[in-house]
C-alpha cells in the first residue's frame, strides 16, 4: 500500500516501511526503511521522531543559498541527489549542459499514487500479473534547465519487495550528455552494517565477500558489457549480528545485464549512502530534445528473520515477478548436454549413442552443445553460421531432432548467437557487423568478436536467423551462450558523439531480440550462460527460466558456487550437472555430485556411454529419486542451515510450499579427526506436524577404506589393485539407517542427531563412513 500524509510518502509492504518527505525547500529526505513500524503520531499526522534536525551547516559545508544556514545538502540524507549544489559524495544524477555546467538542482513538481504497474519501454521489469502492486511516481524538475526525472516506486506487499526506477526527460531545446543516472539511492544514518557482495571469476562464480563498513567509497560493479562473473549485481546489508535465521538483512540487485555499479559510500558524518545503477564508467549518453532515458529497475527487500528471511523474499519475487512465459512454473526437464562428453568432437552417430544410453537411465532431454554448425571443430571459427555441418549431421538438425525426438526425448541445441568469428561467412559478407574501431587492431577473446548489438540490422539479422533455425530444427531447448567480454567498445553503427551509448545500446539490443524470440517460441525453454555465470541477473531471468551457474561441476565449489546464487535467486534458476570434473580434477563421490546438482535444475554432462554397471545404475536411482522430489527441489523453500562460510558441515534444505515434504543435504568439506558429531536441522515444517524423518539409503563402496580391508579379509588384498575393484564390486555394505519420527518444532529447533562419524575405529552399520567431500540426503514426510 502507498499512502500520503501531507508531505510524506509511506510505502508499506507486509512486514516493511518505507518513507520518505518531501522538505519546504523541495528537496526529499529519505526517512526510513526496514521492518514496519507505526509512522504517523496520535494525530495523524507523520511522527516527527524521522525527520532530521539541521540548525547549521557546519565549518566547510556550503549552504545552498545566504537564506537559511540549516540548507546544506552535504549532511542531509536525500532521496535523490544532484551534482554541484554542495553534496559532495556520489551523485544518482551527473548531466553535461548544453552550456558546459555539469551542475543540476532537481526539486520536487507532483507526485501521484496508481494501480498497477507498467512496463519499461526500452528494458526488461519485474510485472505484476494479478494487478496487485501498487506505484508511486513522483516527478522533479530542474530548476536552472528544462529537465524533469520521474522516480517511479512500485510495492509488491507479499514478498515484501519495493522496486524503484527512473526516467530522464528533456524538457528543453537542447542536448544533454548524461554522464550517470542511476536506479536507486538509500541515504541513512545508520552506518554499522556488514556490506555483502559476491565476486569470483570464471569457474568461481559467487563467492560471498563481506566488508565492514568505513569512511570511504565501496564498488561493487562490472564494465566488461555484462553484469560479470567477478560481482554480480545482488547485494545484502546486515548488522554484525544477523545469522541466516535471525537478524536484519537488506538486499537489492538491478533488473540489468550490462555495466552495473553498486556504491557504498559512508560520508565523514557517517552518513551511509546506497547508489546501484549503469556503471558510469565508459558511459554517456546524449539526450535529445523531447528524448527520455530510462535507467533499469532496481530491486530491494528487507527482513527481520536473518539472510533465509531474506532470500525468501527475493525467491518469490523472481519467481512470481521476474521468471515470465510457460517454464517460469513448470518443472524442469532432466539433461544430458554433450559438452563436457565430446567437446567440439561430435557427429551424429555419436550423439545418438549418448542419447540412447541418456534414455536408458531416465534423462528427458538431450542437448547438443558446441560445435555443429559452420566448420567449427574447435572454437577459432563458424560463430554467426548457424546452419548444420553436415558432415557431422548429415540429415542436418532437424533430422538428428527427428531421432532424438523418436527415442522420446526432448531436443536442445546451443547457439551462441551475440558472437562472429573473424574466420567466418558472416564477417566475409559483413565485417562492419562486429563491435570493433575502423581501421585499429583490436582484441579477441576467445579467438572471437562481439556483433554490434547496438545495430539494429544486426539485431534483425540475428532474430531471424535464430527464429528459423528454432522453427525448422525441432527445438525443445535453447542454452544461449556469450563466451567473451567487451574490448574495443565501439560501434561502427553510431557517430561519434555517440560511442558512449555503445554497451547500453548493446544490451537494449539483446534484450529486443530476447523478448522477440521467446514470446515468438514460448514452448522453448531457454537457458541462459556466458562461459558459465559471467551473466547470472534478473535482466537475463526475464527471458531465461535458468542460466547455467557456472562451467565448475566440482561438487566442492558448486556447494559454495551454489550457496552464494541461493541468496538472490531461487534454486531452479541455476541449472547443475554432474559431471567427471574436468575444472579442478578433484575426486569427489558420484553421490555428492548428485546431491549438490539436485539442488537445482538437475543436468548430467559426462560421457554416460563409459559408466560401468555400478555408475549407470547409480544414476538410474539418482534420477528416479530427483523425479519423486523434484517439485520440492525446484519449487520448494530454501534453508541454508550451517554455513559453508563457517568452515564445517554445510546444510541445506528444501521444503514443499505446503510443509508436506523436505529434501535435505548434509555436506563435509575435510574430514575433522575424532569428531563423530552430526546434527541436521530441517527448517520450514508444520511445528506441530508428526513427520517421518529418514535417509537416503545407499551401500558403501568397500574401496573407501582403502587397505583397512585387510582387517577382514581372509587374503591380503592390495590397495587399488584390480582384486579390490572386483570384491568392490561384488560387496556391497550397508550404509547407516537414520529412520525417526519426530515434530517438525523438534526436527526445526532440535534437529536430528545424527549417526556417528567414522573414525579410524568401530565401523559397524550404525557408524556413518563419511570422508571427505562426502554427503547425504534426508527426507521429513509429514505422517
Ligand atoms: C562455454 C559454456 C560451456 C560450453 C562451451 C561451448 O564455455 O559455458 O558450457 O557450452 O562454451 O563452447
């Protein structure tokens, strides 16, 4: 609900406030945000406790005008901040004037409450399918130049999200050069907080970093044309006591693909200001008379039950507000994707083999990957030819569909249409079509260029290429690729004056020939990747139901990799494979590869064809359980119990959206000596419910023990010879049973001593053998 009381806006979901006034100068000061709370006095009117109280502009602060010395923006905390008028931390709005001022003085014009919400013309928004949500737009205007900016504030009052973005509009006559206009700004005085954002790299996406608050200016941001791998736009603020189940915890991301910033900035009054939006470095844009730019929806939440409280907000806003079409409510397909089987190796012989074999163990979807189109046998050619290489397919892609269609599998195929390869028939016939400067060398990544997106012929040439290859191929699934980042950033599309504009141009480009493609193939599940999560954000999951997390398939990373996504995005958006490893070469138990990928959109990526016996009906197994539980894994609400960041066990767990049934997942990353401890916690269950409580059953592969076998065997059998793989696989052990009946208040708050750990004495059927790397599973059915 949004609400006004004289000068004061009120913007109040279920459990949050959020305000802000209008001041008798016409500036906005920002009052409040966090849990809610009663905000008028016994009159009615706004209890004055919010507002702050300024009676003089301290030593070397500027005052706006000689008429009031309280009047100093500098220590003010704003809703909206301008350059050059004595604020002197970072701006939401930076513009050049026609006369060379970079100075701009907005004030508040009208505001007005409407229902519903509506789209942003030239960027993906969240929506609001049952007209639920409510807005508040409210305009301001330059008083020295004919500018005006519309801040716009939406409220999803049940997942407790509010959004807010921007429109520049020229007013005047002339030009201006925007330099920075961002999304949101958060000014408070309440500076003790923990700012968390997740970094990495290519195969370490998501790390959580967190970093303690000083004097000084913290960024969080990309400039390589996508919203990156090394920090992604999700955010969190905390206090230093907040734990995953208790505690204050604030979040935002962007609704952006591109360049993306979040500042924090902490003034020398200690003062706290919030900024997220297009990253301004690189980027201007000039804005023509009668012109309006929009900056990218920004979202943010805030929850007193700790960063699970949190992330539950943000999962249910992405599913019900962001996720859109067919698959953003249907249950995701099991995968066998060829990549990490044959590489660029392929041919239709081959690929039939893996999907027959993909068929026998339960998988519903087959996806070729990289390396069947043009004459691409490695990746130094072919990008922009997307039509079959049919001496690997010689019935071309819709004859291998055909086929795979008949085994009664699904067809996908990946394409990674934002790309040209310099050794291509698209560059021969249009080298003007890559991002690059006219007649300077520029620089490959990847042995590949970027197409200038920000052309609008490129832009059609790519949406119509792609639309009959989805149409005549037979295409179930598309996993849409973008394997480099920007260099050389230009387009030989725009003049000069214009080159700043070129990545934002890219990006509306894409986002027009994604909305194009998918409401053109709604049937089509689209997964997103760029060489893994190099562009993991909630402007690619409107047209992506899941984007691939990351090229790392080590069970041990994907724990932390998959933690890190859990925060701001619900678990069906990451989509898992397991895999034979080939980024770290750790060994880890096909079983903990299984259990970790499950929490997700579950894929397999390895040669299926080389399982033995064992392997093969071990997957089996996996996929029959994912199946029975899928719904929880995907639809389910998410529990991060003990941290990986706290050293020891991780915990995870998943429950039905009714409280029937849990998944839970008990992870160890080393072994700790002498330590026969274990206890998990299964959050999210009816606390007066009566559930059955119980493992995943499993048999233990005696080679685990390596030559402690002699202990009981009647000949001596060497360690890893081929004696121990056959009595390996001909003994099986049981492993340990946990079976109980229990409350779910119990199974929540006590939680589940566990068997004991194995520890270089006592193995009997009760004693859990878990080395490292290990897992288990355990389900609570509600009797
Ligand atoms: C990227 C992706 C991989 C695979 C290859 C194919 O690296 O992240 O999953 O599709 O491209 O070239």
């Amino acid at each position: 609900m949004i609400r006004q009381i004289n000068d004061t806006f009120i913007l109040e979901t279920d459990k949050t406030t959020y305000a802000f006034r209008v001041l008798d100068t016409g500036y906005l000061e920002h009052l409040y945000y966090g849990r809610k709370i009663h905000i008028a006095d016994e009159d009615g009117a706004v209890a004055s406790a919010l507002f702050e109280k300024h009676e003089y502009a301290p030593g070397i602060n500027n005052v706006y005008d000689g008429t009031r010395a309280d009047f100093s923006f500098n220590d003010m905390r704003l809703e909206f901040s301008a350059n050059g008028k004595g604020d002197n931390r970072e701006p939401f709005i930076e513009v050049v004037h026609a006369d060379g001022s970079r100075t701009s003085d907005f004030i508040f014009e009208s505001a007005k409450i409407v229902k519903g919400k509506k789209m942003l013309d030239t960027l993906p928004s969240s929506y609001d399918e049952k007209g639920e949500c409510s807005g508040l737009i409210v305009t301001l205007f330059d008083r020295n130049y004919d500018l005006a900016v519309e801040l716009s504030y939406h409220v999803f009052e049940s997942c407790d999200v509010i959004t807010r973005s921007a429109k520049l509009i020229n007013r005047s006559k002339d030009s201006v050069r925007i330099l920075r206009f961002m999304s949101v700004q958060i000014d408070t005085d309440e500076s003790d907080m923990i700012f968390t954002t997740f970094n990495g790299a290519w195969i370490r996406e998501m790390g959580r970093v967190d970093h303690e608050l000083t004097v000084g200016t913290i960024a969080n941001g990309s400039c390589t044309g996508t919203s990156g791998s090394t920090a992604n736009p999700f955010v969190m603020f905390s206090k230093k006591c907040t734990s995953e189940n208790n505690g204050t915890a604030y979040a935002f991301n962007l609704i952006y693909s591109g360049n993306h910033i979040e500042t924090v900035q902490i003034s020398e009054f200690g003062k706290l200001r919030f900024l997220s939006g297009i990253n301004p470095k690189g980027f201007e844009y000039v804005l023509t008379a009668g012109e309006t730019f929009e900056a990218p929806e920004a979202v943010f939440t805030v929850s007193e039950e700790g960063f699970n409280g949190m992330s539950y907000n943000m999962h249910r806003f992405v599913s019900d507000h962001i996720l859109r079409g067919e698959w953003a409510k249907m249950e995701r397909p099991v995968l066998l994707n060829s990549w990490e089987a044959a590489y660029f190796d392929i041919t239709e012989f081959k690929l039939l083999r893996m999907a027959r074999k993909a068929k026998s163990v339960g998988i519903e979807l087959f996806v070729m990957d990289d390396g069947w189109f043009g004459s691409r046998n490695d990746d130094r050619s072919s990008l922009g030819d997307w039509h079959a290489n049919k001496k690997k397919l010689p019935g071309g892609v819709a004859g291998l569909s055909k086929k795979i269609h008949n085994m009664g599998l699904g067809f996908g195929i990946w394409v990674e249409p934002e790309m040209i390869s310099e050794d291509s028939d698209l560059y021969r016939g249009h080298p003007d079509w890559a991002m690059k400067i006219p007649g300077k060398p520029h620089s490959k990544g990847r042995n590949q260029m970027i197409l200038d997106l920000a052309n609008d012929e490129v832009c059609r040439y790519i949406t119509d290429t792609l639309a009959s290859l989805f149409a005549d191929g037979g295409i179930d699934y598309v996993k849409w690729d973008m394997n480099r980042t920007m260099t050389d950033v230009y387009s030989p599309a725009l003049p000069a004056a214009r080159q700043g504009e070129c990545a934002h141009r890219y990006i509306m480009g894409l986002y027009r020939i994604l909305k194009n493609l998918t409401e053109r193939f709604p049937d089509i599940l689209f997964e997103g990747c760029a060489s893994g999560g190099n562009r993991f954000d909630p402007g690619m999951l409107c047209f992506f139901s899941q984007i691939w997390g990351s090229d790392d398939t080590d069970a041990v990373e994907r724990v932390r990799i998959q933690t890190g996504y859990s925060y701001g995005y619900p678990l069906r958006t990451v989509s898992a494979h397991v895999s034979s490893v080939h980024q770290t070469l750790r060994v880890t138990p096909l079983e903990t590869r299984f259990d970790v990928a499950a929490f997700a959109s579950l894929g397999y990526e390895c040669n299926l064809c080389d399982l033995d016996q064992n392997e093969t009906e071990a997957i089996k197994d996996q996929i029959r359980l994912y199946k029975q539980w899928r719904s929880v894994f995907q639809f389910g609400r998410f529990y991060r119990g003990s941290n990986i960041y706290e050293g020891g066990d991780v915990t995870w767990n998943v429950v039905s959206p009714d409280g029937i049934r849990s998944a839970a997942m008990i992870f160890q990353p080393l072994v700790r000596p002498n330590d026969q401890r274990g206890r998990i916690r299964i959050f999210g269950l009816d606390p007066d419910g009566v559930y059955h409580f119980y493992n995943r059953p499993f048999k233990i592969d005696i080679r685990v023990f390596g030559d402690l076998i002699n202990m009981i065997a009647p000949v001596h059998v060497k360690n890893g010879s081929a004696v121990h793989d056959i009595i390996s696989r001909l003994v099986k052990l049981d492993g340990e049973k946990e079976d109980i009946t229990a409350h779910g208040d119990m199974l929540e708050k006590a939680g589940v001593i566990l068997s004991p750990k194995f520890s270089s004495t006592g193995f009997n059927d009760k004693t859990r053998v878990f080395p490292d790397f290990a897992s288990r599973l355990y389900f609570a059915e509600k009797k």
